[in-house]
C-alpha cells in the first residue's frame, strides 16, 4: 500500500520538525505545504483559499493529512480574531472536507490552551474551557474535524521549542536574548506552570502514530503528548543559563500571572492514552535547550 502524507505549516515550528521526520523514512512519499516561506522543497499553498487548496489535495491523494499551520500566537489572535477564524477554523473545515472526499486521515494539532488551567492533569475526555481566544479557535478547529469525520483526530501539544530559524520563533527560546543580555535585570514569568515540549519528539510520535493508523482504524479521536518537566518561564531562563554557564543574578522572577491574553495556570496534559499506543522518550530540557541555542551563543 502507498503511504502518502501531506503535512500544512511545513515551513514552520512544529510542521518542519514532521516534515524532516517523514523525510528520513524511505516509506513515506511526503508533501509539505508553506504560505510566505515555501520554497524547493515546500510547496505553496494558501490554505484560506479552498480552491488551490482541494487541486493540490486531489491531485496528491494523500493517506494522511497532518494538520499543523495555524496563527498560535494569543496575543495576535486577541487583536485579528476574523483573519485567526478564517486559517484555524475555517480552513480546517475545508481540509477535512477534501481530505475525506480522498479517504485521508486528518490529525489536528491543537493545543493545551483549550482547557482553562484550573483541573489538570487533563485527560482526553476533559471538557475544554479555553480562556483566550486562542484557545477557542483551536478548540473549533477540534470540533470541525471531528464532527466533519469520527475517524479523524487531535493531537494537544503544550508550549514548543526546537531548531528554530530565529530565536522569537519559539515562545521558549524568545528568552535567551535577555538571558544572555547580564547587564541587564530581566524580569521573567514564575506563575503560570508549563511543559516545555521538543518537536522533535513529537515528529517521532506522529510519524509513528501515522503508521498505526494505516493498520488499525481504532486510532482516531483526541491525543495529548507533552514533555514532563513542570517548568515557568523563569525556571527554563535559569536552565538556559546554566546550560552555557551564564551568571542568573540577572534573572528576577515575576509570581504575578502574566499581563496579555490570560492563560491558563496549569494546564497539564494527561498522555496515557498516546504513551499506550506509541511511547517516545521525552528528550531532557537541558539537553535540547543546549543543542538549539548553541547556535546562538555567545
Ligand atoms: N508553538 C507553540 O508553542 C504551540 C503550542 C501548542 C500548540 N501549537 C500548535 O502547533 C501547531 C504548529 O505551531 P507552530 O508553532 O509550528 O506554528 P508556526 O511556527 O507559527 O507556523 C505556522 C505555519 O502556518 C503556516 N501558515 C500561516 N498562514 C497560512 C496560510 N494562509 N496558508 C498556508 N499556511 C499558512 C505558516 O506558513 P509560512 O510561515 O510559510 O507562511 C507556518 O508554516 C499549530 O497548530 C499550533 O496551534 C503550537
């Protein structure tokens, strides 16, 4: 049987760490779709644009249709919440419309910020509460693909890090300019609990998870997958830190819940439901912190 995957947001954060990862599996024939940064390898597509996007799935035909591009920035969607509904959740309507009319399995990224941070660890069957409007464009991208098929999937994620093109790619890695920055007194958050999660494993899990589906139709509904190490932000800039040998006298940590769209205090992911399916080692912060920003250093 082919394995076809096309992967939406290839050029980005999460979506280039699955592309590479399918990349390297001499089984997958792999498409990957960009918007401002597609290129040789990316091609491009506007998603908000369900013509070019319903030519270019039909004429690919893929198995699998990882869905991954999204405006996931809050504070953004807080101030252009129309252009935010038109890609989370509109354009996710039409890829699963398409991706059904040539029998493929949707998986939706989504994220831990449908829930409101109040309950956790959440499981799967958690009834989201999103605080930010954010968080709710996700969540009716969640319903939309679900609803369109109920042998689609969702896979939640928490905050991201990983090779990134520049350090303000990634909510995590943001941080290391005022890490580095010792004359100046930086003041970061250490109220809202996190996970900061490698794309790398990720890929891994999707990739795999990808696999079992083409076997096992049983493989469909809502995943959650997240690193284990309970973190703020203040608590990643001292590892950050450490990991180069910087002095963190610098460093003030902020207890005040963070100013923006709110955000949930902890919204911690229950995986067991993915960790029976498919378990990929949770790679240390310390260690791929280090390996992502060596780069950047000094
Ligand atoms: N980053 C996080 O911390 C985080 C946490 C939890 C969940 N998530 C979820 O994970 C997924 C991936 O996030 P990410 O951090 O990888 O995002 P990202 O780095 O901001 O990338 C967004 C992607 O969407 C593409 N895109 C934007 N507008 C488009 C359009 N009109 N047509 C086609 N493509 C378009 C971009 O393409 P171009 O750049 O080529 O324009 C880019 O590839 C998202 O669904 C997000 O909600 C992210």
């Amino acid at each position: 049987m082919s394995k076809k995957v096309l992967i939406t947001g290839a050029s980005g954060l999460l979506g280039r760490a699955i592309y590479q990862e399918f990349k390297k599996d001499s089984t997958w024939d792999v498409l990957g779709l960009a918007f401002s940064r597609a290129g040789e390898q990316l091609k491009k597509v506007d998603l908000t644009n369900s013509d070019e996007l319903t030519r270019v799935v039909k004429e690919f035909q893929p198995n699998v249709i990882i869905h991954s591009a999204a405006e996931r920035r809050p504070d953004v969607v807080e101030n252009q919440a129309d252009a935010t509904k038109q890609l989370n959740v509109d354009a996710t309507r039409n890829i699963c419309n398409v991706g059904a009319s040539v029998n493929a399995w949707v998986l939706f990224i989504s994220t831990d910020y449908v829930f409101d941070g109040l309950n956790p660890p959440y499981d799967v069957n958690a009834v989201p509460n999103p605080l930010n409007k954010y968080g709710l464009s996700k969540y009716e991208g969640e319903k939309v693909t679900l609803a369109s098929s109920s042998e689609n999937s969702v896979l939640r994620v928490p905050i991201l890090y990983g090779p990134v093109e520049r350090l303000d790619e990634s909510a995590v890695t943001v941080l290391f300019p005022k890490v580095k920055n010792t004359g100046n007194k930086c003041v970061m958050s250490n109220y809202e609990r996190r996970y900061p999660t490698y794309c790398p494993d990720i890929a891994v899990v999707i990739r795999r998870l990808s696999d079992i589906r083409l076997k096992n139709n049983d493989v469909k509904g809502i995943y959650h997958w997240s690193g284990d190490e309970n973190m703020t932000k203040y608590d990643m800039a001292v590892v950050m830190a450490e990991c180069f040998g910087i002095s963190t006298n610098h460093i003030e940590a902020d207890n005040s819940a963070s100013p923006g769209a709110p955000r949930p205090y902890d919204s911690h992911l229950d995986t067991s439901r993915l960790d029976d399916l498919v378990l990929v080692p949770r790679s240390p912060f310390k260690d791929s912190i280090l390996k992502v920003l060596k780069d950047y250093y000094p």
